[in-house]
C-alpha cells in the first residue's frame, strides 16, 4: 500500500477514502447491481432528471454542401436549427461517397462552430494584440498598400490565395491582383503538383487527374507510387477495393514505407526515395524486351517512342537495382502484370511530385502509360490525387504567378481576352503594371514569384530580383505558411516586411511565427460553409455547396473582403463591373457566369450555377459506375508549352485531347518546352 509521506497513513481518494475501501466498495456496489438483474423486472425503477431539458422542436432545414478537407468531394448533409448546425451525415445517395466519412470528414462541423475561430479583425502593436473594426482595418491596411505601390510599384506586394477559396473566390483573387498589377499570386499547389502540371501537360496538354473515381471501377491494374490513399484518401479508396473485389483488379504499390495502402495490394515493391524514373524504365526496360507495349496505339496516337527506347535501353536490370534496390525478378513480375492487366492505372500523390526531379517523375508516370496503350480508354489513365478539397479548381481559375484564368498564359492576346470579359479598357488594364523594363519582359507578360520563393523576394537585393524592388508587404489569404521548408529564412522574411495581412477563419501559423512587434494584421474569413459557390475535386468534378450557415462572430466571405480593398484601393467599379451586389457581396452566381463567359479552355464554359445546383439536388441520379469515358474538354495550347524556340504559342489556338491527338516528348525535349514556372526571384 502507498504511503503518504507525512502521516504514514493508507493515501486517501478525492472522495476521501483509501483506495482499498474505494474498490471494495464498488465491488459491493458491482455484485449489487449484478444481482439485481437475477431478481426480476419490479426490483428495477426507471429514473428521470428532477428538471427536464426542453427540447429543441424547431424546424431542421438540410443543407448539402462538399467536404472540405481533402479534394475527394464527398457530400454532406448537414441540418441547421435556428441557425446552428446541429448535425451532419455523410450524404447516402452522392455518387462518390456513397454515405461514407472518414475521420476528417466526421469533424467538419467543428469547423463552423469551433472555438478557436479568429473573431473579429486585429492588428499587432507593440507586440500586443489590438481589436479593430473592419472599416478602420481596410483603411489602415489599403492606405498602407497605396503607399507602397507609390514609393515601389504594384509588384513590391504578394497576394497568396489558397486552394480553400470556392472556385469563384479563386477567380476573383486572381482577378484583384490583376486590377491591381501584378503577377504576384499563387496558392498551394506550387508546393504540391506543379511538377504535375509542368510534366503532364507538355505529354498532352493538360496537367490533371484523366478519369474519375468511379470509372477506376473499370481498371484491371492500379499502380500506386507515391501515393497512400487508405491514409491520405480515405473515402477514395473505396473505389479502388471495388476495383479489387468486383473487377480483379491487380493493385501494385511502390513505396519506400509499406503503407496501409501497401497492406490492402497485391504486390508490393520497396523502392528507394528518389528513385521514381528509373524505376519507371526499368518497367519500360522489360516492357520494350518482351515486346509488351501496345504498338498500334502508339503508331496511331503517339511520337517519340523511338526516343524513349533509346533512353530506357540504358536502364537494364542490373543498373535499376543498383539505383532502386529493387531486383530484376520484382521488376519483370510488375511489368507483367502491368502489361498482362489492362487497362491500367498510375496513381500519384505528393511521394510523386515533391522532388527535384518531381517534373521528370510526372513525366515517366505518363510515358509508362502510353506505351502500355492506358490512356483515353476507361479505367485506363494518370489519376493524379490532389490534397485540398479547391486545389484543382484554384489552379484551373489562374491562381498562379504564370498564367490567367482557363491556362491562358500571361500573353498579349491572353490579356485582351480577359480584359473583353472583364470589360475593361486593355489600355487602363495595362496601366496598373509596372511599366519598367524586366530581365524576363515586360511585368505583365512574365511571370511572378512563385509561393516557394517569396522568401527569396523579400530576402535578396533588389539588384538581384527581376523586378523594381524586393517585396515590401505580404498577403496570407488561407494559406498558412507549416506547409514549406526554409523555416528560419522565413522568419527572418517576415521581420523585413513592412507589413503582413492573414486573411483566415484561423489564427494560422503565420499569425505567430513571424516574432515582430508590429505591422501584422489578422482578417477573420468566413469559412466554405457560410457561403455558397462551386468546388472541383480531384476528378475534376465540379460541385456545388449550399450555405450552411452565416458567417460566424465578425468574420466576412473571402469574395467580400476582396472587394472591399478592391473599392479602396481605387478599381471597386472595374472589379464588379458584370456583377450584382449583396451589399459589399458580389452574388457568387455572377462570379459564375463571368467564369462561363470566359473560360474557354478547359470547359467551364457550360457549367452554369443553375446547372450545377440542379446537379446538386439530383446526386442520386448519377451513375455510380460509370461505364462512360466522356471526351475530354477543349483546352488551350499556349499555357502549358512553348515552341522550339522558347516562345510561347498563340493563346487563342483552341486544341481538344482526343485519340487522335495524344502525343508526348521524350523527358529531355520535354523539359526544353517546358512551361515557365520559374520564380521571378533568382538564386
């Protein structure tokens, strides 16, 4: 027994009794209850609260909205009661998920209602937190902005925006930095599919996922590397056991770790991190030996095979394991049954893309599939999974430093058709942007500084950036900063910035790390669920969500807020020109139909709002199968390559992927046509 160090007496309980007499007590207590059961129904008493709770009787209205956490885009319904939702359920009839969640998704409704949400706007001074209203925040934030552009030009400001915008709210962000003049933007998948979108789309044109989750039903092979969707994908994985189950469906993972996925695979093959490309020819190597590939399709749909060969004879067996570590026989065993299980899938996450050679990786992934004839067949193709639930469709809306909306590039004749559908003068347009002279063009038509080198844009001497001067000002627009590397150089960034704006729904990493005393603002942003837009999950599904509920505390939607500091810093008039207001709201249909008008590229030309919620009403009418491979949408040549000679090609060349136009370069002429996404920041 333990003893209590003053008294040598037993050590007593909270309750005040030794533990000895607690435990047998409640023995005594245990063996009561237990024996009551034995002596029939009267013994037992039903007992009642003394004060009854009333219940909550008021109306439930059902809202159906889209997951936010990962870019599966399952459904949710979610029930509000006098403003305050008060239930969510996976939504039983929506074709992705079924009535499904993961542990992620059983959270969202904290996000509504959670108590750690940035209340009400603030501002650093003195290394104290002050509150502000919000006119006195748009002033001080935008008069500051003014002062900057004065003294250094629209270029010295960064405005990062987030793949957590609605689609709509992507769009006007990429639209308020460009009324504002600068190519400064960009948001979360530089850091993770970049690479993707550079090495798919200069194989055929357009950098995403080719099919859908339910159409991998269909694959008879599913090669996973660098991608773990039983832990990054919950709700995904659903769709590849299916594949499993009911299509015998060879799964394949390759992967430093044996991973959950790994556990559910048919085979699993270790490899050594960074080792993707070769081996991705050692595949190719026992594929082209045993005379595997699919020679009608690439003698009808592809070129530069004959390059390919030449590069993978060069890999042999006996040079992939000393690179991979994976042996001969592990090789010859997955490309047979890649080549004896087709169609077939590569399935690709961040294992894949965040490398320096994450570009080549891309590439190889695609080359893999064409030789085997997998892609533009169903249940064949590059199945690319993207992390944040608006990743794709940020990026499809121009939130990038290097191109406009749609993939349209930052060309002359890119501009001027967004200038028609803003309708704007071009001249005016023109105007805003720095008028000097840069190393790599004029600012409008080049590139800005990508997310990954901002830091290099604050840090280094403005002799050495190629633009007037280094940055002076930062805006955090749902994007915390935990998600990059150069952590000290970082902080050491924000200390020389003269001003830091966080625009979020939570106080981010951003909001702490930066240790200054002074010149930090924090912005309270709605979150997706107090307002109403479109999303595009990873499949490329376009999905709309209703408003749950309304904005919590102070906080505003992003679209409002980006009207606000658009009306102050002189364009409010220009910005919402084609749009009908709510308030200081541009009604989010507008901002739709704006996105139609325009967006000639990569079809989002017909999904109109009406469109897309009658889609939402009608989740229970979509195949779940789909048996289906639609034709991919029309896309622009321009964006994602430029000609031999480095200059781009014309922006108003529409091109569609079909059967007939699937082509690739080799990695090597590839990487020469590569598109331009270098950061305007040198090292």
């Amino acid at each position: 027994m333990r003893l209590t160090r003053k008294t040598n007496t037993p050590a007593t309980t909270g309750l005040g009794i030794s533990r000895r007499q607690f435990l047998k007590r409640t023995g005594v207590a245990t063996g009561g209850v237990a024996a009551a059961g034995f002596m029939g129904a009267p013994m037992m008493q039903r007992t009642e609260a003394a004060d009854k709770t009333p219940v909550l009787d008021s109306p439930v209205e059902t809202k159906r909205t889209i997951c936010s956490h990962c870019s599966v885009g399952c459904g949710v319904y979610a029930e509000v009661q006098e403003g305050i939702w008060t239930k969510q359920e996976p939504a039983f009839d929506h074709p992705i998920n079924r009535g499904a969640h993961c542990a992620k998704g059983a959270s969202l409704r904290q996000h509504g209602h959670s108590t750690r949400r940035l209340k009400y706007p603030m501002k650093l001074v003195a290394g104290e937190w002050q509150r502000m209203d919000w006119d006195t925040a748009v002033n001080e934030i935008g008069d500051k902005l003014i002062e900057l552009r004065d003294a250094h030009g629209p270029d010295s400001v960064y405005w990062l925006g987030s793949a957590k915008f609605s689609n709509e709210q992507a769009y006007l962000m990429r639209k308020l930095a460009s009324m504002w003049g600068t190519n400064n933007t960009d948001h979360q998948a530089r850091i993770c599919h970049s690479t993707t979108v550079a090495g798919v789309a200069n194989t055929w044109g357009y950098g995403a996922m080719t099919n859908s989750l339910n159409d991998m039903h269909n694959s008879k092979a599913i090669l996973f590397i660098g991608s773990n969707p039983s832990e990054a994908h919950p709700v995904a994985m659903q769709h590849i056991l299916i594949a499993k189950e009911r299509n015998n469906c060879d799964i394949i993972v390759a992967d430093p770790r044996f991973t959950r996925t790994a556990a559910k695979a048919n085979k699993y093959v270790r490899l050594r991190p960074g080792s993707d490309v070769a081996y991705i020819w050692g595949l190719l190597w026992h594929i082209f030996e045993n005379g595997w590939e699919d020679s009608e399709y690439i003698n009808q749909r592809v070129y530069g095979m004959d390059d390919v060969r030449a590069e993978v004879a060069q890999f042999p067996p006996s040079v992939v394991e000393d690179i991979t570590g994976v042996p001969e026989a592990e090789m010859f065993d997955v490309a047979k049954r890649l080549a004896d299980n087709r169609p077939g899938c590569v399935v690709w996450c961040m294992g894949g893309t965040q490398h320096t050679t994450g570009n080549n990786n891309t590439r190889a992934y695609c080359i893999l599939e064409l030789a085997l004839g997998n892609i533009g067949k169903s249940g064949g193709g590059a199945n690319i999974l993207r992390g944040h639930d608006n990743v794709q469709g940020a990026t499809d809306l121009g939130l990038g430093c290097d191109s406009l909306p749609g993939y349209y590039g930052l060309a002359e004749g890119a501009w001027q058709h967004w200038a028609k559908v803003w309708d704007v003068d071009y001249e005016w347009l023109k105007g805003r942007f720095d008028d000097t002279e840069y190393a790599d063009g004029k600012p409008m038509y080049s590139s800005g500084i990508t997310v990954s080198r901002w830091v290099d844009g604050v840090l280094e001497e403005d002799e050495n950036i190629s633009q007037r001067t280094a940055l002076k000002a930062m805006f955090y627009w749902g994007h915390a900063v935990n998600s990059q590397t150069r952590g000290v150089e970082m902080q050491k960034a924000m200390q020389k910035l003269e001003m830091m704006v966080i625009v979020d729904p939570y106080p981010t990493v951003a909001a702490v790390m930066h240790d200054r005393t002074d010149g930090v603002y924090l912005l309270p942003a709605a979150t997706q669920f107090e307002t109403t837009g479109s999303v595009t999950a990873t499949n490329r599904s376009i999905q709309w969500r209703d408003q749950v509920i309304e904005p919590l505390f102070e906080s505003k939607p992003d679209h409002e807020i980006m009207y606000l500091f658009a009306n102050k810093l002189g364009f409010g008039n220009e910005f919402v020109k084609n749009f009908a207001m709510d308030g200081n709201r541009p009604v989010i249909e507008d901002v739709l139909r704006e996105i139609n008008s325009g967006m000639w590229t990569v079809g989002y030309t017909g999904q109109s709002p009406e469109r897309l919620k009658e889609h939402q009403q009608n989740w229970h009418t979509f195949s779940f199968k789909n048996r289906v491979l639609r034709a991919a949408p029309p896309m622009a040549t321009t964006t994602v390559c430029r000609g031999p000679a480095g200059a781009r090609l014309s922006s108003s060349t529409p091109a569609r992927l079909t059967s007939t136009t699937l082509a690739f370069r080799s990695w090597k002429a590839a990487w020469a046509s590569a598109p331009a996404l270098v950061s305007r920041a040198m090292v």
